[in-house]
C-alpha cells in the first residue's frame, strides 16, 4: 500500500546521505548510491484509518517524517545513548 512504501521511504532517513565535494553533490547516479531492498522494511506495518469529517488526503506520504524520529527514539530506549544526527550509518 502507499502507506507501507512511505514507512520504506521513512526508513532511508537513517542510512542515507546527499554528501558535496567541492559544492557538487557525490552521488551522482544510482551507482554512488545504495537504496533500502525489501529486507529493510518491516513484515508488517498495522494502519489504523481514524474516522474524520475532513476530506481525503493522500495516505504514501504522511509517514515519511515520523519513521526515523521513532527509531532512533526506540534506539535511544534501548541503548541509552541520544543520537543527535542523521544517517545513522554507525550504529
């Protein structure tokens, strides 16, 4: 569903980077840059439809900025130690 690719999506922002050497972008093409693959992602993802009076909006897009604040604070929980950053490429 949109909903399950905008949580792949979320998940990204922890491993990926738009990194510049001398004011040019690096990753220049897929080759310089590694996409999440399905292992990635969670087996499930639960959605819950809240009931609204206001009218339909898009659904793929809305999970996107809360994935990697709820990981890294779950990690937080779990290790005690406060990640500051993204991508968390060194955990």
């Amino acid at each position: 569903s949109q909903f399950q690719g905008g949580v792949g999506f979320g998940i990204t922002q922890l491993t990926s980077a738009i990194t510049f050497k001398d004011g040019r972008v690096e990753q220049r093409n897929f080759d310089g840059y590694t996409p999440p693959y399905i292992i990635d992602a969670p087996v499930t993802v639960d959605v819950h439809i809240v009931p609204s009076t206001e009218a339909p909006t898009g659904c793929g897009e809305p999970p996107v900025p809360v994935i990697s604040p709820a990981v890294v604070n779950a990690l937080a929980k779990l290790t005690g130690k406060r990640y500051r950053s993204l991508p968390l490429v060194t955990i």
